[in-house]
C-alpha cells in the first residue's frame, strides 16, 4: 500500500486503510449480533461483507479484486438504501459517499 503507483501520499493512504478497517470491524460487529439475535441482519449486502470477499487467503487479488472494489463495493455502499430502522445504514452510506479506489495494484 505504501508503495502503490494510484496512492499519491500519506492522506489518501489514510482514507484507504481506514475504509478497509471500517468494514472489517463492522464485519465482526455484525458476527457477534447474527450469534446473539435471530433477527439481527447487516446492512451490508452479504456478497460485500469482508468474511465473504476480504477473509479468505485464496480469496480474489490483483485486477479482479481491483474490479470488485472499483465495480461493487465502492458504489453500492455509496448508494446503499437508509432506514431510520437501521441507523447503520447511514453511517456506512456516510463512510463511503466520497470515496473513491486510488489503489492499483
């Protein structure tokens, strides 16, 4: 990440890793609900959940990840459905509004 051609300094380096951060946290915030309550449910489309795309070893990497991130995560938690029943849902609608993937590689 440091060393990345798209990340031009400390700033964006920042932004990214605290993006990165925030979903895996939210992500094990959301394992200790779903063991606690039947009827708890992430606001975070199952398919983007980081246990589903970012915690498995042989899970996807280069142009393919860079893809995903650029094609799916990025835009569909930018323009993720709020609920007032689901106060999550602007938070992380929040985090990632004015986000955008300058990793490359």
């Amino acid at each position: 990440m440091r060393q990345d051609n798209g990340v031009d300094g400390d700033a964006q380096r920042i932004g990214q890793l605290a993006r990165m951060l925030f979903l895996k946290i939210l992500d094990a915030k959301d394992k200790g609900g779903e063991a606690m309550y039947d009827w708890y449910k992430s606001v975070i489309p199952t398919e983007l959940q980081w246990r589903n795309w970012a915690a498995d070893d042989e899970g996807i990497t280069g142009e393919e990840l860079i893809t995903f991130i650029n094609t799916k995560l990025f835009p569909i938690l930018k323009d993720l459905p709020t609920s007032e029943k689901k106060p999550m849902s602007y938070i992380v609608k929040g985090v990632f509004e004015d986000s955008f993937n300058y990793m490359k590689s």
